[in-house]
C-alpha cells in the first residue's frame, strides 16, 4: 500500500503541472475580460513545437521555450481576433482550437511516435543525483510551475499593474477612465495565457511522453476551462483543481498496473466524471458567488452613445 | 436649512475676487454625434467657491457639454479654458490632470473591487502608485473630514447607492479634483441623503471647490444653488444667472417652454373592487412584506409612498408573478392570481410597469415594433405560431408610437437608442394597450425631465379614466400628491392605511415614512 502511495505521489505531479499551467493562463485572460477557449489548441501546437525542436537535436530546456512561443504566437491570433477586431470570444476561441489541432495534424504528421530523449528527470542531472526520489523523480518544470504560480497570485492580487488588469475584466468603462489602455492590457494578457498554455503543450511532450503523438493534449485544454471556473477564477483555487484532475488520473493509471480486472475505457473515464461532479457540487454549494469577471467575454467599444 | 442661511452662508472670499479667471470656461461649443447635433454654439461659465446649477430637458445637451469638459468627448469646435488656461483635454485622464472630476449617475467603480481598491486603481492610473493599505488610510481621512462614515474595505456592490456615491466623490476628490461635476446625483438618493449630499456640495464650494449640479429638481436649485445655467436644444439659453435674482418661473420657462402649471388630477368616478391584496407576506434578502392588505376600485389612482427599499420591489414582483408570496392571496375581480403565470396574470388584465424599464420590460437590442408586438403574440395578432407577420407588427407599432406620442424612432428603431421618456412612453403604450384592467407603475417618470413626465402620467390618468385601475409607487411626494385620491405609505415591509382628503398632505405621509412603526 505504501509502495502504491508513493508511486502515486511520484507521478502525481506529473498529471497535474500542465493543467495547472494551462489554467493559470486562463486565469490571466479571464481576468482580463477575455474568455478563453482556445487552450487545447495552443497546447497541441506548444506540444508539437517542442517535441519537433527535441526531435531536431535542440538542448530539451530551449525545445519547451519554443513550445511556448509557440503557444504565444497562434494565441496572438486569437487575441488580434477578439481584442482589435472585437470578433465573439466564443467562436474565435473555437476556431482558434481548430486551427490549432490542424496545423498540428499536418505539420507533425511525419514527425509522429518517433521518441526523443527529453527534458532529463533532477535524479539525471549532474547536481540532482543525490536528491530523495521523491523530488529526483520530477523535471526542473515542476519548481519552475510553482514558482509561476506564486508569481501570478502575487502579481494579479498585489500588484498595481495586477489591480489594472482585473479592473479591465471587471469593468472596462472604469478602467478606460482611469486611463488604462483597455485593448493593450486585454492583448498581454492572451499573450501570456498563450505561453502558459504553449507551456503545458511542451510539457506533455518533451517532459512527459517525450514522443509527439497526434492528439496527446487529449482534452486537458477543455479540462484547464473547467477548472478556472471550478476555482473562481483564482490561483489557489487552480491549484486545488488541477491536483484533483491530475491526482485522479494518476491514480487511475497507478490501479491500472496492479492489473485489476477493470474495463480501462471506464477506468480512463473516472477521472473525468469525478471532475464533472467536483465541478457541480462546488457550482452548486457557490450558487453565484464568485461567479467570473463581470465583463468576460463582452467587447468594449468607447465612444458608444447609450 | 433654509434657503436664506444656505446663501448668507456662501463664502464670498479669495475664490471670487475680481479679476480671478473661472474655473472653467467652455465657450462656443459644438458637438455631433453621427451628423446628430448634439451642441451647437454651448456655452457654460463656472466660479471658484459656488454651487452651480445645469438645468434643461434630457437631450438638451447637458451631460455632453460636461463629456466635453471632463475629455470623454472631444469638441468638434470651440474651447476649453480651465482656471483661466487653455487645457487640451484629449481624454479623461487629461482631465482629471486639470482638477475635473465627474460623478456621473453610474458611477465609474468597479463593483468587484473594495471601496480602497478603486482609489488605488484611480490614483495608480494618474501616476501616484500607492498600496490598498494607503489607499484605506485617505479614504478613512477623508471621508471623516466630509463628515460621513464608509468602510474602505467594504466591497463596492456590497454597499448601498448613497454609499457608492460617497465613495465615488471621495475617489473624485482624492484624484485632487477642484471641479466637480455631479450628474443628477439625487436622482438616485432618498430625500434625507439627498439633502446630505447636497449640504456636502456646499461644505465643498465653501472650500473653494467649484461644484456643478446636474439635475430636473428645481426646487434643489432654489435651495441650493448659486447660479444657473439652464440648455435648450444643445444650445445655452440661460447662461450663468444668479439664482438670487432668478425665479424658477423664468427657468422653467426657459428649459421646457411654456408648460402649464399642472392641476391636481380630479379623481374620475370609481367603479368596483378590482384588484384586492389579502395579508400578502412576502420575504426576500433581507426584505420583508409584512401582511399586506390592500384595496383597488376600477377609475382609482392608489398611491404608494416610502422611501425605497422599503419593499417596493418586492411588491411589484410579488405583483407581476416573479415573486411567491409565504402567505396571502392576489385578487383581481374575485380571481384568484396567487398562484398565476406571469403570463396568466396578463391575460386577467394585469400589468406592471417596473422602475427599470431595460430590465424586466423592454429588451434593448430589438426594435420597437419587437418590443410592442411582444406581448401580443399569443394573442395570434401578429399572425399564427407558424408565422410572424412583419407588416401587422408594424401597423401596430405605427398606431401606437402615434397615440403616445413617442419621438425620436419609427418601427424600426431599437429601443436602446431612444431617450429615457420615450422608452417609458413606448413601455406605457405596450402595457396600456386594450384589455389592461389593472396597473402596477412603479417610479414611472424617475430620470424623466418635466414635459416627459407629465405625458407619462397623463397616459395614466388617462387610462384610469378609462376604467382601469392604477397602483402608482413613487418616492416622489409630489407625483403622489397631484395624481392620487387617495395614498398609503410603505415603511418596512408595511403598508399604512390608506390616506385621502385632508389626511392626505406632505407632513403627515412623511411621518409614516420615516416612522419606526
């Protein structure tokens, strides 16, 4: 039982640092006023950069910088749409996954199951050789996750330029008389959520898997939506979120190996549909509360008479 | 206060010594708004240390000219002279650099964020970076000096309107403003925090500040104001006058043309009990109905006095069907509607005019030919439920614009662009429309200027000469006076006995609204 504790906890994180990338970039949008659709494409695309960057012989650390500007580059795409060209932030989001998920399609096609060496585990590093399992087990992305996720809490809550980007999502009429440039702040904000995201892409493939497969985002983009509204649109909450998906599916995987006779399309469910009644009883028991920014997914236009 | 302590009171020192340049001085103003005039020509002139009033019909130009002031519009021509500087103001930040600050009717702060948070938000935005912390000690400091309690960490959607208010003009002021504009902002408040505000605009003046009032209130001017400035049609046409040597005769005329004094309404000929409230108890949030009893006759204008939040909301929600009573029974003709559909409740004659008529009455983004047809449609005028016909929508709609009166859209005009009096005209026109027996009117002339509101309460009496009866809630006393036989008032969830004859006066109607019975 310990052994299975334990290796629960090695893989643990895992499950959980890309989705809670990919949330906390969300977060930065939506609280920006953006709502956000387009993860799982920018984590498919951050995805197949890295792992085409590894697969070409780049140092693993440069490949997961690329996944993100990766990420960054296509959700800029999105924020052009949304941000200047006020296009509905529900179907650009839409498109953008569409887009997303076919450039991968085609690009990547020639490049599929061909493993790489990837991002090293600490224990294989010259300086992590002596570190306890546990922490040797992880990549240097884990403390760079939680590090990330410190700065996006400090930044947003207790920082000025934190307390203009919430106004923006909150109240862009008000923001605007402050003197808050509504479109520039709306901009950097998908701008960041698109490295976050391209970030979680690079992850599964360079640091994970270290082989890119067609598909491997799997849904976790949707999942990351969920889990910024599970969370109230707050960085502890996401925390809490992605632990849970990630821990569940950990688990899942780890019950797999001791051969229980189980059927694995039910088991490869479980963690979703545990998600989905987390997500409802925490909805439910909030009833409105801490619902999302106030002008989420609304465009703002200035000199609109009534 | 009276008027002659509030004048004698004025501070006629450094601020008004000759020679001194205004304020702010805009001259020769035009604006447009997609080839629309909107100003032509305006002009408005403003001193250190005064109150000063700008008065005129909605649509008369007013807040434009003080969008224009505060840099959220740019002038197509003309100029903006700031304490006797050429000051470009090319935004609101720009403006705000100059001293001008505006409370405008919504107020500028983000509901999410605590009373500190929007300070340090307003303040981080011209350059003076401080924490919440801070931002919690000025709010503390200043609103002790303006002689009122706020809770700086109160979050700002907690807090009621009055408060909001206060901290938006706190904000105002600690962004340093020496001009502050505030738009209409009794609209919004009680008699008694009306009067607190308006006692705060003149601490200010005394001060040195300038302060313009917005507002339809004439009789605040009278009390309150130094000089008056009154536009007519984007242009000024009273420019400056003191208020000592003006009557309110001579601006009324001035702002609204000739308008005759309005005669108390003669009760029309009453015909039965239509609409009969049976000890209706209602909860909600914090709000309770407490045994309602009431009694409507068919010709009847019932008033409701109170101050709100008292339960007026409630009552009109409990009234059209939103709202289900713990306790009591809804009669209308000997119908019981306790337990009806909305939708049952109209078809028994029953309509509600709610105090906003964007939120559960007209839909904003549909055109007014929409709008009108809306209710009808089961009524298959519009055609049957497999097909809508356009061109009978549009008949009806012509016919109604036509009788009400309503300016400004046809048909096809979507019902957000027309002004506050014409949407509550075309709101009236859908809810007076035949078969209505009984009417909830609830604030209907709020925001309205003179003529606006004396046609919408036209339509009512109209309609109660007509047969129908009418329940007007108001926290007017004097729209409740001119219109209704009889009154009573709501205080707490309770409904007073209704007053008529000589019962029926200011004092006595103030008691019960402000009595802890």
């Amino acid at each position: 039982m310990t052994d299975l504790v334990l290796a629960w906890l090695t893989v643990f994180p895992g499950y959980t640092v890309p989705l809670l990338l990919a949330s906390l970039g969300l977060v930065i949008s939506e609280r920006a006023g953006v709502l956000n659709l387009c993860t799982e494409g920018l984590m498919a695309v951050g995805a197949m950069t890295g792992a085409l960057m590894a697969l070409a012989g780049y140092d693993p650390l440069l490949a997961v910088a690329c996944g993100a500007l990766a990420g960054a580059a296509l959700s800029l795409v999105f924020g052009v749409a949304t941000v200047v060209f006020r296009a509905d932030h529900t179907l650009a989001g839409l498109a953008t996954v569409a887009l997303g998920l076919g450039i991968t399609g085609v690009v990547g096609r020639p490049y599929v199951q061909k493993p790489f060496d990837g991002l090293p585990r600490l224990s294989d590093t010259v300086w992590g050789a002596d570190l306890p399992r546990l922490v040797g087990q992880q990549n240097i992305l884990l403390p760079l996750t939680v590090l990330l996720l410190l700065a996006v809490w400090g930044w947003l809550f207790r920082t000025h330029s934190g307390l203009r980007l919430r106004a923006v999502g909150e109240d862009p009429a008000a923001a605007d008389v402050v003197g808050i440039d509504i479109q520039l702040t709306q901009l950097g904000a998908v701008l960041a959520s698109g490295v976050l995201a391209g970030l979680a892409g690079a992850y599964l493939s360079v640091a994970a898997a270290h082989v890119w497969v067609e598909g491997m985002v799997a849904g976790r983009g949707w999942v990351a939506v969920a889990i910024v509204i599970f969370a109230g649109w707050r960085p502890w909450g996401v925390l809490l979120g992605a632990g849970l998906f990630g821990g569940a599916e950990a688990a899942m995987l780890r019950l797999q190996t001791l051969g229980l006779d189980f059927p694995i399309y039910l088991g490869a469910m479980l963690p979703y549909a545990l998600t989905l009644l987390v997500f409802c009883i925490a909805c439910a028991r909030r009833r409105g509360e801490n619902a999302g920014p106030a002008a989420l997914g609304k465009a703002y236009l200035r000199q609109d008479k009534h | 206060m009276t008027q002659g302590a509030t004048r004698s009171q004025t501070p006629s020192g450094p601020q008004k010594k000759a020679g001194q340049a205004p304020a702010l001085l805009l001259r020769d103003i035009d604006k447009a708004f997609d080839g629309k005039t909107a100003l032509s020509g305006a002009s408005f002139r403003l001193d250190w240390g005064e109150v000063h009033a700008l008065v005129g019909e909605n649509g008369a130009g007013k807040s434009t000219i003080m969008n224009v002031a505060t840099g959220v519009y740019a002038p197509d021509h003309g100029e903006v002279i700031v304490d006797g500087r050429d000051v470009p103001l090319r935004s609101p930040v720009d403006a705000v650099a100059a001293g001008i600050g505006m409370v405008h009717q919504h107020f500028r702060l983000v509901g999410r964020f605590t009373v500190a948070e929007n300070v340090a938000l307003a303040l981080g935005g011209i350059g003076r970076r401080i924490g919440i912390g801070k931002a919690a000690q000025l709010v503390k400091r200043k609103s002790a000096e303006l002689g009122f309690a706020l809770d700086p960490e109160a979050r700002v959607e907690r807090i009621s309107v009055a408060e909001q208010q206060r901290a938006e003009i706190i904000k105002v002021l600690l962004l340093g403003a020496g001009i502050m504009i505030l738009d209409e902002p009794t609209a919004v408040l009680t008699q008694q925090e009306a009067e607190a505000l308006l006692s705060m605009a003149r601490r200010l003046a005394q001060a040195g500040h300038a302060v313009v009032l917005i507002t339809h209130k004439l009789q605040e001017v009278a009390d309150h104001c130094d000089r008056i400035t009154v536009m007519a049609q984007g242009r000024t046409v009273l420019d400056a006058a003191p208020m000592a040597q003006t009557s309110l005769a001579q601006v009324t005329r001035k702002a609204f043309g000739e308008v005759k004094e309005q005669e108390p309404v003669q009760p029309g000929t009453l015909g039965g009990e239509l609409l009969r409230l049976e000890n209706l108890r209602v909860r909600h949030g914090a709000v309770t109905l407490d045994g309602l009893n009431l009694s409507l006759r068919a010709g009847e204008i019932l008033g409701i006095a109170g101050v709100g939040g008292n339960g007026q909301s409630e009552l009109v929600a409990c009234l059209n069907g939103l709202l289900r009573p713990l306790d009591g029974k809804i009669f209308l003709a000997d119908e019981d509607l306790t337990a009806a559909s909305p939708a049952k409740r109209r078809k028994a004659g029953l309509r509600v005019v709610p105090a906003d008529r964007f939120d559960s009455a007209l839909v904003r983004d549909m055109t007014l030919s929409e709008n009108l047809a809306l209710t009808g449609l089961e009524s298959g005028r519009f055609g049957p439920w497999w097909g809508l016909s356009r061109r009978s929508m549009k008949r009806n709609a012509e016919n109604s614009l036509k009788e009400f009166n309503v300016l400004g859209g046809g048909p096809e005009t979507r019902a957000s662009v027309l002004s506050g009096g014409n949407a509550q005209k075309v709101l009236l026109a859908r809810e007076l429309a035949a078969g209505t027996r009984v009417v909830v009117a609830h604030s209907p002339v709020r925001g309205l200027d003179l003529r606006s509101a004396r046609a919408v309460l036209n339509l009512l009496v109209a309609s109660a000469r007509q047969g129908a009866a009418c329940l007007l809630i108001s926290e007017d006393l004097d729209e409740i006076l001119r219109m209704c036989g009889s009154a009573a008032v709501l205080n707490r969830g309770r409904l007073s006995p209704p007053l008529s004859g000589a019962d029926l006066n200011p004092a006595r109607l103030g008691e019960l609204m402000v009595g802890h019975a």
